[in-house]
C-alpha cells in the first residue's frame, strides 16, 4: 500500500482521482470507477465529493 495519495499521470480517465484512491487503498482502479459512478448515480453528493478531490489531490510528480 503506497503512503501518499497522488493522482498518476499514467491510468487516468478523468482526472486520476479514482485511480489515486484505489492506488492509496490496494484496489483496482476499475472497482473504484464502478463504485463511483454507482454513488453518483444513487447520491448526486458524490460528485461534488470527486470535484473536491480533483482540486484537493495534487499530481504526481
């Protein structure tokens, strides 16, 4: 499990955000995307909580 939660330049599909969390968290990325678009779909706050995330989470170096 990796210590810093970084969005990866490589892997990405919008914004490297699902990609980061299932790289901090030892899932793959796939299950987080499906989760994701899961809890938009089902609890709109999910998206502004990505949004957030996008702005917060900084680049990989």
């Amino acid at each position: 499990m990796s210590s810093a939660l970084v969005r990866p330049r490589q892997g990405r599909i919008i914004a490297g955000v699902c990609a980061a969390v299932a790289h901090r968290f030892g899932f793959t990325p796939t299950t987080v995307r499906v989760l994701t678009v899961l809890l938009v779909l089902f609890a709109g706050l999910s998206l502004w909580a990505y949004i957030l995330l996008w702005i917060v989470i900084p680049n990989e170096e």
